[in-house]
C-alpha cells in the first residue's frame, strides 16, 4: 500500500489517502504518458490532462515562429533560375548594402548565391 498526501508516501501520514500499490502503478504510468497527478475534491490522487496556460501556449507558439523564420519555406527566393537562402543576419546586411547603394544613386547590385 502507498499513501497520498501531496504527494506519496511509503507509510502513513496525518491527513494522507491509503492507495493500492496497483493504483499507484497506474497513476505513475499515467504520468510517463503525460497525463498529470492531480489531487480530486476529495483529496485522492486522479490522472487529468494538462491545460496549457495562455503563457505556456503563447510561448510555443513564438518556438514556432523562430523555427519557421529560420527555415527554408521562408527567406527562399531565386535569382535567373538559382535558388538562395539567407539567414536573418545576412538578409538585414544585404538590405542595408542595397539602401546604401540606392543613396549613392546606383540603380543595379551584384549578389552572390554559393558561387554564383
């Protein structure tokens, strides 16, 4: 037998919820598979599905963003036939070249893609 209170105990404690040790296995296995222990309104230990938070779910999607930002669905584009990518940095630097040669009056740019 196993005891629940807050957390699980091998012996009993002031308070705490006697579970079976097949329980027990059950809700520990519940776990690995992502559920979490949650305590119910009566103070035993029951699996529940997490429910991300406004803040957890706004952050994966951000984790998302950065990795389509940085991917080549984005940034791809291609030049007579050759295809190119640029990362941010590089695409920040080449506007900038190009907004530097637009105030010198140049009207054309070289840009090199790999060896082309």
């Amino acid at each position: 037998m196993k005891y629940w209170k807050n957390g699980f105990y091998d012996e009993y404690q002031e308070g705490s919820v006697e579970i079976t040790d097949e329980y027990y296995n059950q809700l520990l296995a519940g776990q690995s598979a992502g559920l979490l222990i949650a305590e119910s309104k009566k103070g035993c230990p029951i699996l529940v599905v997490h429910e991300a938070s406004i803040e957890e779910i706004r952050a994966q999607k951000l984790d998302e963003l950065r990795l389509f930002d940085s991917s080549e669905a984005v940034n791809q584009f291609s030049i007579n036939g050759v295809l190119g990518w640029l990362n941010k940095s590089t695409r920040v630097g080449l506007m900038n070249s190009i907004n530097i040669e637009k105030e010198a009056g140049r009207s054309e740019t070289s840009i090199w893609i790999g060896d082309t």
